[in-house]
C-alpha cells in the first residue's frame, strides 16, 4: 500500500502519526508524537479515523491498533554503534539507520563510539545529532570520551 503526505498511518510500537513526506525506496518520513521518523513502507498500516460521537466529541477506536501492536513484536535494536574504521559520509548513513532502527524499538538511549583520535567521526556525529528531530540531548560518556550518548 503507499501512503502520501497527510495521510494518518499507524506504525507498531510507536503509534499513529501523519506522513510528512515520501522518499525513495518505498521509506516515508513520519512524524509520531512530536518526533520524526523513517520508516520502511512495509512497516506501515492505514490509521483507523476517528469517529465523532452524538454529541459532536471525536471519540478514537484504538482497539484494532493495540491489539495489532500486541501482536506484532517490537523489533530489537543494539543498543551501540562502532563506527571505527568507517569514513565520515559511511558513519552518517550508518548512524541515521541505528538511531531509525534505535526508534523503531522503543529504545530511550543509545551509544555511539566513534573513538578519541582524529576527532572527524565525533564532529561529524555530533553535527548530525544536532540536526534530527528525534534526538532529545547527547553527551560524552564522562568514562569514555570516544563514546557519545544519545538520548531519544
């Protein structure tokens, strides 16, 4: 099925959101609960429309939506990323897909190690993390300075 911008979708283990955009290879950009998140077509399903009630209220029929989330098992995600020995543009695209997988999840916090040396990974990571929606703060690990927290 494909969805285009606007249109509400429900997706398991996160909830009901709004489609904000359509990218390439069947992928959707969709903002749930404030946060934006990218998620595989595949992964989605047509949100059940609210009804209105007697009195004019919009009364929500979740039912059908709790009971698929119940079913359907969170995916797992690792809770690290090692990005030694990756180039800065391979480290970016392997970010961007651990923290999607790290959402997907239902994860709160996750680390990323790019290493002390050189300091490019860590620059590059952490001008990232400044730039997605989803990320709520980030900071050096106080026992390891090559390693960054993420907290989503």
């Amino acid at each position: 099925m494909t969805f285009g911008p606007g249109d509400r979708v429900h997706v398991a283990a996160l909830g009901t959101g709004i489609v904000s955009e359509v990218r390439n290879g069947g992928r959707y950009l969709v903002e749930i609960k404030g946060r934006s998140v990218v998620v595989d077509g595949d992964r989605l399903a047509p949100a059940e429309r609210a009804r209105t009630s007697r009195r004019g209220k919009a009364a929500v029929d979740d039912t059908r939506a709790d009971a698929a989330a119940a079913v359907e098992p969170a995916p797992t995600a690792p809770l690290s990323l090692d990005l030694h020995g990756t180039t800065v543009d391979e480290a970016l695209d392997a970010l961007d897909t651990f923290l999607n997988t790290a959402l997907l999840a239902g994860c709160s916090e996750a680390r990323i190690i790019h290493g002390r040396s050189g300091g490019r990974l860590k620059a590059a990571v952490h001008a990232r993390l400044k730039r997605i929606p989803s990320v709520r703060g980030f900071r050096l690990d106080p026992g390891n300075s090559g390693v960054t927290i993420v907290r989503l």
